[in-house]
C-alpha cells in the first residue's frame, strides 16, 4: 500500500475528533487515510482531494476483496472499480455519484493547475464520508447513525500546502507500485501450482471472514438505509464539476455564488432582494451568464423565469444583461433572449464565448445581402443557395440549414463562401468541418488553404493542430474521441467552441452514427448532401428542423446542373459477360469447362458436383479471368482517350472488394506490361496511410496511375475533374450512392483533349446491370443502419423480460430476475463523464438503481430500448462470439414466447453450431459439455422447448463457440471461357433525369420546342406578340397536348421554372412558351430604346440595363426581386434605387410594362 510523503501532523488524528471515528479497526487503515483526508479538507485543499480518492480506491478494494459476489478486476484504479458490472450492481446510486465526485476532484488535484477552494475540499470530504458510512453500515453495522460534522475539520494547523507536481509524483508513485503488485501477482500465476496452493490457503483463511460479511451485508440489505446522503451538495458539485469543465473555478473573482441582487421582480412584494445561484463574469466585473439550479428530481425548465429574473436584475445593476442558463444538474438550458427561446445543451460557455455572445449583440452585422466573394464561387446558383442560408438563419431565426445540390456543383467553395460571409458578420468566429473519411478532410483543407488564405485551417486529426482555429476540419471519428479529451482539468472543445458546423453528406447513416457531435455543439449547423430532394428521408429533414413537405433550404439537383451547362451528362454502355449475368451451370458447360468446373467445386470427399454456382458469386469469391480480361479489353479499346487518342483517359474501375480490385490489378499489368505497373492501381482500405499518397497522384492530371481501382474509397467526395471513364465491375443497390458514383465524371475540365478542346461528356461502362436494376427498381434498395450486435442483444432481453413480467412460474420469475439483473450491469457501466451518455444522463442515473428495473412505466421502457440502449458502457463484454451465440439464443426465446416462424430456422442454425463444437471434443472445455452437445442434435431434445431450456443452451455454450472454426473465405480463381455478349453500344445518360421524372419529361420537350423555333406561333411568343386562339391551337398540336392530361402534365413539368423566373402562379401555355425560349433580343431592345435614349445613362448603368434584357432574352420575364440579387447586387450594392435615383420609378415601370404584355387576342 502507498504510504505518502506529507506526513506532518498526522499524529494529532488520534488525539481529536474526527467524522470517520465510526470505522471498525478492521478497516484502520481507511480510517487513517480517511482522517488524514479530514485533516487537510481545509488547509491543504490539492491534497486533501487527492488523498480523498487514494481513501476510496483503498476502501474500494477492501470490498471486492471481502465480498464473495465481488472479483476484483486486473486494473485495480478507482475508476475501474467504480465501473465494474459488480459493484455498480451492488451499490446505491447515491454512493456511486458520491464516488464519481471523489474521482473527478481526485484528478482535478492532479491535472488541474487551478486551485480547488477550501468549500469544494470540504464538500469531498463530505462525499468520502457517505461512501464510508455506507461501507461500514453495509459490513459492519446495520444500526449505524454517524451525521457529518464539518466543524470537526481543522482551520488552523501547522500544515503546508502541497504543489501540484507533489501529487503528480505522489499519483505516479501510487501508479508504479500498483504496477509492481500486478507484475508479482503475474510472476506469481506463472507458477500454476505454487499459486493454486497460495490461493487456496488464502481462501481457507479468510472463508469465515467472508461468511460474516456476507451475513451482514444480508443484514443490512434488509433494513432500509434512513441515512441522509444530501442530494443537493450533490447537486451542486455535479454543476460545479460542469462548470469546472467550462474554465470556472471556485474562488476565482470571475464565479459568485449565492450572488445577492437588489430589484428582483418575483420578490418585490417582501424585500425585493434576491440570490442566484450563479454569476458568471469577465475580468471588468461584467456579469456574462446567470444559472439558475434546481433539485435533480424537478424539471430543470422550472428555473427560467427565475433565472430570467434575476438576469433583469443583473441587467439593471450593470447595464449588461447575460446569458441565461437553468439546470438541474442533469439537464442544462442556456437562453440568449437578445437572439433565440430556449434549447438544451450540453455544457457551459467558456468565457471568452460568453464574451464573444454578448458583443454579438452589437457587433454582428445583417446577412441577407451579403457580398459574396465571385473568387470562390461565381455560378448564381451557388450565390442564391448561400442567400437561402443567410435568410433562414437571420428572416426565420433557425440555426440549422440543409442544402441539397448534386455532387461536382461546388459544396466545398460554396461552404468557404458561406464561412467568409458569416464570419466578416461576426455570425461565426470558428467553424468545424466534418467529413466521414481522411481522404475527403485532405482535400477540403486544401480548398480552404487555396480560397481563405487568411483564415488558417487546422487538421484535428493531427495531435499538434490547433484547436483555436478559426477553421477545424476533422473526421466523424476523431471528433468523437476529442470531445471527451481534456487538458488542465477542462474540456478541449466546450459546447460553444464552435460557432458554426458544417456535416459534408448530411443523411440517415451520418446522423445515427454520429448524431451526438451535432447535438453536443451548440452552434449553426449547415448539411451537404447529393442525395435528390425527393430521396433525402424524413429523419435527415427533421434533423434539420424541416419536412419532407418544405424540402431543404435550398436545393439544385444533377438534372438542373446538366441543363444549365455547369455540370456533364454522360453516354452508357450496358455491357456484361454470360458469367456475370448468368453465373455457371453445370450441365450447359463445354467439356473443357467441366473440367475446370470439377476442378474448383467438386467434393473432395464423396465427388459430388453442384450443378450451379449463382451469379453473385462472380467477382465476390470466384475471380474469372476470361471475365475480367474481356471488360479491360473493351474499356482500353472503348474508352474515352486523351493525348491524341494515344491513352486512355483517367479512369475509376469500381470493384466489389479487396480480392477483386487486386485481380483486376493483376489481370491488367498481365495484359498490359508495356505499362510497367503504373498505369493501373488498386486504391482500399488494405494500402493504409498509403491510400491518400496513391490518391493524390491520380488527381494529377499528369500523374499515374491513369486506372484507380477502387473499394469504398473513391465513391464519393473526390474531386478529380480529368475523369472521363466510369466502369461498374460491381451492382449497386443503393439509388443514392449509385447517382454519387456516377458524379465522379459530371466535373467540367477545360483543355483536357487539347487547347480549346474541353471534356464534353463520359462513359459510364456498367458491367453489372445496375442501370437495369435501377429501371425496374426506381427508388434502388437502401441498406439500413446496422444495429450494434450488444444494442440488438440488450433490446432483446428488455422485451423478453416484458414479455415474462405476467408469467408467475417461477422458472420465469428467475429468468426475468436474470435479464433485469444484466440490463441493469450494463447500464452501470455506463460512464457519465461520457458526451454520448450526458444527455441521457437522468434516465441513466434512475437505471443504475436495480429497484427501477421492477417499475419501468411506458414511456421510459420506450426511452431504454430508443436511445440507452445504444450508449456506450465499460461493462467488459464477452468476446464477440460469445455475444453472437447470445444473440442467436435470445432470438429463439423470442420466437418461441411469439410463436412465430422463423423459430424452426433458428432452431436449425443452433443445432448446426453445435454439430461443430462436437468435432472439438479435444478441447477439455468441449469435451465437459458433450454429452450435453450430443443431446441437443436430437429431434426428443427439442419436443417441448421452453425458454428454460433455451437459456441453458445458451449458458453452458457461449464461451465455447470461439473454438469453433472460423469459415475461410473461399476464393477460386478460374479460367473458364467467357466473353461480352455484345460490344458497348454507348447512349446518352437519359437516366441522369430519372431522379426527376419531371425533369427527363422537360429534356424531352425542350428538344421539341428547340425544333420547331422557327414555327410562326412561337416565333411571335419571342417577339412579344400577341397570340390569336387558332395560334393557342397550334402550340397544343406543336407541343402533343391534345389532352387535358397532356396539358397538365407540360404546366406541373414548367411551372417551377415560371415561378422562379416570374413570382407568379397559375401560368398559361403561352407565359410558359415564353418563360422556356425567352424573347428575342431584337424585341426587348425595341422595348427598352426610347427609355435608354431618353436619358443620358453612365457606363455602369447602362450595363445595368443591359443585363436586365439579357435576362429578358434568356428567360422571357424579369421578375423584380432579381434586381437585389447576384448578378445585378454584384453590380450596384444598393439596388436600383441606389444606381438610378429618381429614374428606377421609370426603369420599373418598362419592366412590368414587358412582362405584362397582354398575350391572348
């Protein structure tokens, strides 16, 4: 055991007083350690917690060592033993609490270069006093009364203070000898007999010791602990911890307590004086935050109208009114009432965003006509999307925003657009940047370097980055870990680190992940998806506070992209091989093949030869090389060439996994040495940090490889403009991901063929059948998040234990017992320090108690199976085969209590497992069991199955089927004959529009109104004549509309386009001719010549009007609020009344006089 250097004045422990006087001699150890802690509590605060916590960590592992339910574990730290399954079982909520508090300041003492106020040391002492009371009243006496006296801790002695590097040497000399006491004990079992003998006379020695205790501890089990383990101290130290995070100490002129405050509405009727809680100021004296606390067992929303109080108050004593925050200790609000209600969060502010909150007040500037930098974005969809934004968060006062646009329309420029703009208005100070791979954070830096110079990014994936930057680009993965790192005691990122993120691929899968980053931050959040509008679900709309009915913030689909020129359509050649489309059939096969077939599939020991091998085993386990030779050749001979049409062009080949991406690799290099290796690379998860460097060079126009041949990692994100062939090698189920996959060719690259000869277009090579699929399955198959197998476990008990609750066999009373019994373990492991489990924290601290597990009501058993299921726990699970064996078990319980179907599979699949375990008889665990495993294969052993039953299957197994083996993977590589059944035949990509039924109808119409533009009728549409019935008629048969249906259709396929160009409804065929092929320049120019004449006009304002009748030609109508935005805002910045004075009346008027024009005579 440690013995500690400051040991002066310890003797006068036996000579006084003191509040753990009630400890047994049994325990004088801890009771001297707990005396030494008392001493110090006021005058040596650093020590007095850090020896509070060395006293529990002792008194700790006494228990475990004398309590027979109790196996002390390997790590023999506090926090281990305060997380271990057993003892969370065993203790009260209020002593684990108790204990979490002793550990926090414990490490505080250690890690914090803060001072720890003599209030706070005192309390400690106080928590170290509950868990020794329990302690003692548990294995010693039932009947104990002992309350905390805390004027019996000394406030003067001769007792220096202790530094801080003293216990950092006092905690790693702790450290060390406990790391020397495992490496004995290991010494010690690697003598198996020597140990076994030690062991055994240890137990025999302490047996009667154990049996005493448990008797007491039965005892006091039974009689109802009355002692008083003060909720609200607590309380307190929970927000004072909180608070502690945020960089708010305890004796510091920055944080009042019971601050007293004169003026306080809700007392103006007695003294009018009232005490809040908490003030929290800067260093001028200032008042920054107000926090109001509330008991935990009330609702934390109970405090506003009293912290609002009290804010009022402050605001009228320093003429500054702060940020309102109400807790329980559980729950936290914050109020910014200059700016936005209520929401929940996390954690509290840091000072300087305090600070930074409420100079926003003043200083943050309006966003609803911002300048846009043209450098970073110059496409007006780009400008009206970052308008959109700006509008939603400043018009309708939301924080979050989701924008919709087609993957290669910009998301990246755009994102550092919208940053440049929100934080010249002092809307944000530090952004964060999520992508969900490393490859993707590289590149989006690299953009952020290149466009905000000034404006340095940092990379938190590198330890040394800076987390101050006003620009962080990060992994879902790594923000995970660093949200829950700290450093000098306080958090590395609080709530309000962030002002603003933005998620790249905002949907389904990223929110289930990695939802708890954006729920911890308390900032804007803007998401980027490709996914088409009518595929987002519902759950990413409501992620972002919007439906499925109002759509995103902004949207620009694939199909608008390509209309309007800023992205490429593409040709497909739906090609494939009879292998891939029909896999292999025994009896069809030629001699020569049948041997090879024999070769591969044939039983090795009875000879038997399937007669099919399926399809879907091509190219995922059976590599073929005539196969994958036929494709390369017809892509290196079909395939869009550069240099002269002397090499192919810059080439991504989608494989199904590893295996495959490496035959192709090494099918190409065999056909194609002449290249030497390079031309052609394998790009997955199995090149590690090499990945990123083989990426890198494939984005070199110049650079090899030419073939990247990739896993996963070249799906989505990456920006390589000189792509020009896509090849499917693989089906894709997934409709989002497949239209994410062929974005990788939609970039536009200028000079790629040549000076002036820009990339027009790019194949797409489908050898899988995906456009087919996708044809007869318009909305694809989308994958489901996988549920984590313990997630899937732990839901199958609760409901099993629902399912036994009405069951008064007392079979399924004990059963029951045991499911609660485990969901509560689990659940106990769960570490509250944890940002995953923080915001669950209240419905996690009622579980630790057992006693709740017997009453779950409705709506929390809905909470548990929703969201605590899936929170993280320290409980040390079994391995994972063990876990899958559970799961499969639980799975049957459920079928059988159900009734259902798919019991009988399930039966099968454990009676297969242990037809295996019955090969490892060797293996003496097995071998105990087998008579066990022999019963089981039986059909009698299954007639009358019940959940008893079952769960001693499940029981006497689980730790058994790690010794089964492990299928392989079975990979055949063959030779046998096969070829295209047809050359690529390349059409254009009509199915780009497909995600638009709408927009692949308006392709269609738009090719015959561009026919027929020299008709009469919609020659006088150009020149703003007007239209006579019979020219009515003739547009209707021009345009196929001979039916009401027809009609309808063409107006629902226009009609957005028109409103867009007009900001009218309801449009007639004739307006929307007109909203489609624009007026003739020649028209608007006659429109316009007298009011240019007439005026004696500048440079800029001629070219003001100019633009208004290129937008007349382009578009037929000018609709008037177009006039305040890019391009025209971008040209004068105060709008036409600005450029034009007293003469914009006119310039309005000759707008609405042309797109009024009365059409119908």
């Amino acid at each position: 055991m440690m013995n500690n250097d400051n040991t002066q004045s310890d003797n006068q422990n036996n000579q006084r007083q003191s509040n753990f006087s009630f400890i047994d001699d049994e325990l004088k150890q801890i009771r001297e350690f707990a005396q030494k802690t008392e001493l110090r509590g006021r005058l040596d605060t650093r020590y007095a917690c850090f020896q509070a916590r060395l006293t529990a960590e002792t008194a700790l592992k006494w228990m475990f060592k004398a309590d027979q339910d109790l196996s002390l574990p390997y790590n023999t730290m506090l926090s281990s033993l305060i997380n271990d399954a057993g003892f969370q079982k065993l203790a009260p909520i209020q002593v684990k609490r108790s204990l979490t508090i002793i550990q926090k300041y414990g490490n505080l003492a250690a890690h914090s270069e803060h001072a720890i106020s003599s209030q706070d040391s005192i309390l400690v002492v106080k928590q170290l006093h509950s868990v020794l009371f329990w302690l003692h009243r548990t294995y010693f006496d039932v009947d104990l009364r002992s309350e905390f006296n805390d004027k019996l801790i000394p406030d003067a002695g001769d007792i220096a203070k202790t530094s801080r590097n003293k216990i950092i040497e006092l905690e790693q000399k702790h450290e060390d000898e406990e790391k020397k006491l495992r490496e004995a004990l290991e010494a010690e079992k690697a003598d198996k007999e020597a140990y076994q003998a030690k062991l055994a006379a240890q137990e025999a020695e302490i047996a009667k010791l154990k049996e005493q205790i448990a008797a007491k501890k039965a005892e006091a089990v039974a009689v109802p602990d009355t002692h008083d383990y003060s909720e609200a101290e607590t309380r307190k130290l929970l927000i004072d911890v909180l608070l502690k995070e945020a960089g708010w100490h305890k004796g510091s002129p920055n944080l009042k307590e019971e601050y007293e405050l004169d003026g306080v509405d809700r007392n103006k009727n007695y003294t009018g004086t009232g005490f809040a809680d908490y003030v929290l100021f800067d260093d001028n004296g200032l008042p920054l935050a107000v926090i109001e606390a509330k008991k935990t067992t009330k609702d934390a929303k109970l405090g506003k109208y009293q912290a609002l109080d009290y804010a009022n108050a402050l605001e009228k004593k320093f003429n500054q009114r702060p940020l309102i925050f109400y807790t329980n200790g559980y729950e936290i609000f914050i109020w910014d009432d200059h700016f936005y209600p209520e929401r929940q969060i996390q954690g509290f502010y840091k000072k300087d965003e305090l600070q930074l909150a409420i100079e926003r007040r003043t200083s943050r500037k309006s966003i609803l006509n911002p300048t846009i930098s043209r450098k970073t974005v110059e496409r007006p969809y780009q400008h009206l999307a970052i308008r959109a934004v700006t509008e939603h968060f400043e018009t309708k006062n939301q924080r979050r925003a989701l924008l919709v646009m087609a993957t290669g329309s910009g998301k990246t420029r755009l994102t550092i657009a919208l940053v440049e703009v929100l934080q010249k208005a002092n809307w944000a100070k530090r952004v964060l940047f999520l992508c969900d791979r490393d490859a993707l954070v590289k590149q989006a830096k690299g953009a952020f370097t290149k466009f905000l110079p000034n404006c340095p990014a940092a990379d938190l994936r590198d330890a040394k980055s800076d987390n101050l930057s006003r620009v962080c680009l990060s992994t879902y993965h790594t923000m995970m870990n660093l949200i829950n790192e700290f450093k000098d005691g306080e958090r590395l990122f609080s709530p309000g680190h962030f002002d603003l993120l933005v998620i790249d691929e905002a949907h389904r899968s990223i929110y289930q992940k990695f939802g708890a980053i954006f729920d911890y931050f308390d900032s804007y959040l803007v998401g980027l998806t490709a996914t088409p509008r009518d595929e987002v679900d519902k759950n990413t709309y409501q992620m972002f506070n919007l439906t499925k009915e109002t759509g995103p913030v902004f949207g620009y689909d694939l199909a608008e992209a390509i209309e309007q020129g800023y992205l490429l359509n593409y040709y497909k050649a739906a090609v494939s091989t009879k292998l891939s489309r029909e896999g292999l059939t025994y009896s069809q096969l030629s001699d020569e093949d049948k041997e090879e077939y024999e070769k591969h599939f044939a039983d090795e020991v009875t000879g038997v030869i399937p007669e099919k091998v399926g399809k879907e085993a091509i190219n995922k386990w059976l590599f073929n090389t005539p196969t994958v030779d036929s494709f390369l050749k017809d892509l290196m001979e079909r395939g869009v060439k550069v240099s002269g049409g002397d090499k192919l062009g810059k080439t991504i080949i989608f494989a199904r996994n590893s295996d495959h991406a490496k035959f192709i690799v090494t099918r190409f290099d065999a056909n194609y040495p002449q290249h030497k290796g390079h031309f052609c690379a394998q790009i997955d998860y199995t090149l590690g940090k090499d990945a990123e460097g083989v990426i890198d060079k494939f984005k070199k126009a110049d650079g090899m490889p030419q073939i990247a041949v990739s896993v996963d990692m070249l799906d989505t994100g990456i920006d390589v403009p000189e792509v020009v062939n896509l090849v499917f090698a693989k089906p894709v189920y997934s409709k989002v991901k497949f239209w994410q996959m062929i974005g990788r060719g939609t970039r536009k690259c200028e000079d790629l063929f040549g000076p002036g000869d820009d990339k027009k277009c790019f194949y797409v090579f489908d050898y899988c059948e995906n456009f087919e699929f996708f044809e007869t399955n318009p909305k694809g198959v989308e994958s489901n998040a996988v549920i984590p197998l313990s997630q899937r476990i732990f839901r199958n008990r609760l409901l099993l234990a629902d399912m036994l609750q009405d069951d008064d066999s007392e079979d399924s009373a004990t059963i029951r017992k045991e499911f609660l019994d485990n969901l509560h373990e689990y659940v106990s492991g769960m570490c509250d320090e944890n940002f995953l489990v923080r915001p669950h924290l209240q419905n996690v601290t009622k579980l630790k108690n057992r006693d709740t597990w017997e009453k779950l009501d409705s709506e929390l058993r809905t909470e548990v199976a929703k969201t605590v299921s899936g929170l993280p726990s320290q409980f040390e699970a079994d391995d994972e085969y063990a876990r899958r064996w559970d799961h499969l078990l639980l799975k049957a319980e459920l079928a059988l209590l159900e009734k259902s179907g798919e019991y009988v599979s399930l039966m099968k699949k454990i009676r297969k497992v242990t037809d295996k375990l019955e090969d490892k008889t060797t293996i003496p665990d097995v071998n105990k069991q087998l008579e066990f495993i022999q019963a089981i294969k039986t059909d009698e052993f299954w007639e009358g199955m019940n959940i008893k039953v079952l769960e001693e299957i499940r029981k006497r197994l689980r730790l058994l089927i790690k010794y089964i083996d492990q299928a392989e993977k079975k990979i055949v590589y063959s030779n046998f004959s096969d070829t295209l059944t047809a050359p690529a035949v390349f059409e254009p990509g009509m199915e780009a529009f497909k995600n638009d039924e709408l927009a692949a109808y308006r392709l269609k119409m738009n090719a015959v109104i561009e026919k027929n533009l020299d008709q009469e009728v919609i020659w006088k549409v150009r020149c703003n004549r007007p239209l006579t019935d019979a020219d009515l008629k003739r547009l209707e048969e021009i345009l196929s509309l001979s039916t009401a249906e027809d009609r309808e259709l063409f107006t629902e396929a226009y009609q957005v386009g028109f409103q867009e160009k007009t900001g009218k409804d309801n449009p007639s065929l004739d307006l929307l001719i007109r909203s489609i092929v624009g007026l003739s320049r020649e028209a608007v120019e006659k429109e316009f010549a007298d009011f240019i004449e007439g005026a004696n006009f500048s440079t800029l304002q001629l070219a003001f009007v100019r633009k208004i009748i290129d937008y007349f030609v382009e578009d037929g109508f000018v609709r008037e609020g177009i006039l305040y935005e890019p391009p025209f805002s971008d040209m004068y910045h105060d709008g036409p009344e600005g450029l034009f004075g007293d003469v914009a009346e006119a310039l309005f008027a000759r707008i609405k006089k042309v797109n009024e024009v009365e059409n119908i005579v």
